[in-house]
C-alpha cells in the first residue's frame, strides 16, 4: 500500500521485508515502536517432539520431518517470519505436503490449527486473545529469531504526492510518546494477566 501511495503512514512487523521500501525510499522517518514475541504452537501430543526446543529452525525442520502445519499463507509479516525459519531450516515449505496455507488472518488460522491439531506460528498477543478456544498450547518459545518487531514509517511524498506527511508524522510521533508507550506496555495486563507488548521507544 505505501509503494503504491495508498496509505500515510504504516504499522509494520516485518523488519528485513521493510528494508527495500526504506532503500527505494517510499518509507520514510521509521521509528520502533514496540516488540513481542512469536510462539511455535501445537497439539499436546507433540509429535514432532519439539516441545521446550530453543531453537526455532531446529523445530521447524523437526515438524517438516514428523508434523503438519498451518500456515496463514497471505503474505503477513507472520507468515515472512515463518518463511525464515523454513530456510534457516533448510526446508522447501512447498516439499511439505502436510502445509496447508488458509490465506487468512492470525485468528482464523488459530482456529484451522486447532480443528486439524496442527502446528502454527503465531504472535502472542492473538494467541492469548484466542487462548480459551484453544487445546493447542505453546511449544517452542524465547528463541531470540522469535523476536516481533513493529517499526512505524511515514509514506514519503516527495515519491507519492498524495500522501499526508504532517498528519502521519504526527501519529507516528504520538506512538513514541512517553504516555503511548506507557499505555502500550500495559495493553492486556488486566484481561490476560501480561501485557501483550514490550514498548519500545528510544531504545537503539
């Protein structure tokens, strides 16, 4: 959308993926705003038996091998984060045909992988927002490759002259501000009992 002019500014979770738009300059001003982490879920069974592994390719390659998994399949930052791991795997995901891609969002996939009792990738703050429908339970976590990165950019109008730099500088500027973030730190402590993002402003 932002190449394309069609949007101010942008919340995006895909740190390498956002390095082109930076270089061909359609994104401008980025600034971090926050972190959480991704979680490898799957069935209390385990059979790819990678509960507790610290190293998320090597859970990966282990799922190819012995699991199924489900993958959102829409081109999400998500689905970007599990496309590396399958390569630091060294696995092709289309040789995998017990991959199945819903083309949809984190939730609905939460929902596909719990009917088919299979593995997924997910963010945990949709994880928790899901939790009580849910048999599938966390497997693989911590691994610093998990780590969810959300930047903030403004769209540059000096490439796309319809694009609204004040007011989108100014919501990204009210995302680093010391209340925003304050309040982004304490976002779902009190209905999941942990807040759902680490805020990140200032930090280099």
């Amino acid at each position: 959308m932002a190449r394309r002019g069609d949007a101010d500014a942008v919340l995006v979770h895909a740190p390498e993926a956002e390095k082109a738009y930076v270089q061909s300059g359609d994104l401008i001003d980025g600034r971090l705003i926050m972190h959480n982490d991704f979680l490898i879920i799957g069935p209390r069974s385990d059979p790819a038996r990678v509960r507790g592994e610290k190293n998320a390719a090597l859970a990966m390659k282990a799922i190819a091998s012995a699991g199924a998994f489900v993958s959102r399949g829409d081109g999400s930052g998500t689905e970007k984060k599990e496309l590396a791991l399958w390569k630091e795997a060294g696995v092709s995901p289309a040789s995998l045909p017990r991959r199945e891609e819903t083309g949809q969002g984190m939730g609905a996939t939460l929902l596909v992988a719990e009917q088919r009792q299979t593995y997924t990738l997910t963010d945990l703050g949709t994880y928790l927002a899901f939790k009580d429908k849910l048999t599938l339970v966390p497997l693989v976590e911590g691994d610093p490759e998990l780590r969810n990165i959300y930047h903030a950019y403004v769209v540059n109008p000096g490439k796309h002259p319809t694009a609204k730099r004040a007011e989108a500088s100014r919501f990204v500027r009210f995302l680093v501000e010391p209340k925003t973030q304050e309040w982004i730190g304490q976002f779902g402590q009190e209905k999941y009992g942990q807040p759902l993002f680490v805020p990140d402003a200032g930090v280099s």
